[in-house]
C-alpha cells in the first residue's frame, strides 16, 4: 500500500473530497469558524458530556474490537487472559462513564 502525506492544511472534513483529487470543497472561511467553535456550539451538548460519551462510545468499541481478537486466539491460553482483562477493562470504564452520563442527565432535569 503506497502512503501518502496528507497536507496540513486539509480539512479532515474535506478529507474525502481530497482524496478523490477534488480538491477541497470547505471555504477557508467556514473552516476557519468551525474549528473557533467550542463542541457546544457545534453539537449543542456541553464539551464535558460530550467527552463522556466520546469515552464510553470508545471503550464500548474496544471490547467489541477485543472480542475478534478473543476469537482468534483460539486455544493460545496467554493471548486469551490478556485478551480478557483488556476487555474487562474496557467494559468497567464503559460502565463507570455511563453510571456518570446517568447521574448528569437526572441533574440536568
């Protein structure tokens, strides 16, 4: 696979236009507001809570990614305890984040 360099001043929001040698469609200008804007203003939602489910959303991921690795580990007994407490780990911090996000929205309401 050949790499390319992706030069700096693409907008990874016009990263798909780039590559398929477009060139970019984002104006300067509206790249340049939307990266000023916080994740609030961007998505409505508190950049803390935002990072939360940022988390979460991540961990829940990496104990699914986990769990392929799980299934090719066949019977490599090592692997698989590794494996497993990888996972456990990105389960307990999946639950700790959404024992958080649940405490915050009943205090928001």
């Amino acid at each position: 696979m050949l790499a390319t360099r992706i030069p700096a001043e693409v907008n990874p929001g016009c990263l798909g236009a780039w590559w398929r040698g477009v060139g970019q469609v984002c104006p300067g200008a509206v790249r340049e507001k939307v990266r000023a804007m916080s994740d609030q203003q961007v998505t409505g939602t508190s950049d803390p809570t935002y990072n939360l489910v940022s988390v979460v959303y991540h961990a829940l991921h990496g104990a699914e990614t986990i769990q392929k690795y799980l299934d090719d580990a066949g019977t490599d007994d090592d692997l698989r305890t590794y494996f497993q407490q990888v996972q456990q780990g990105y389960r307990r911090a999946a639950d700790m984040g959404k024992e958080i996000l649940v405490q915050r929205i009943e205090h928001e309401h």
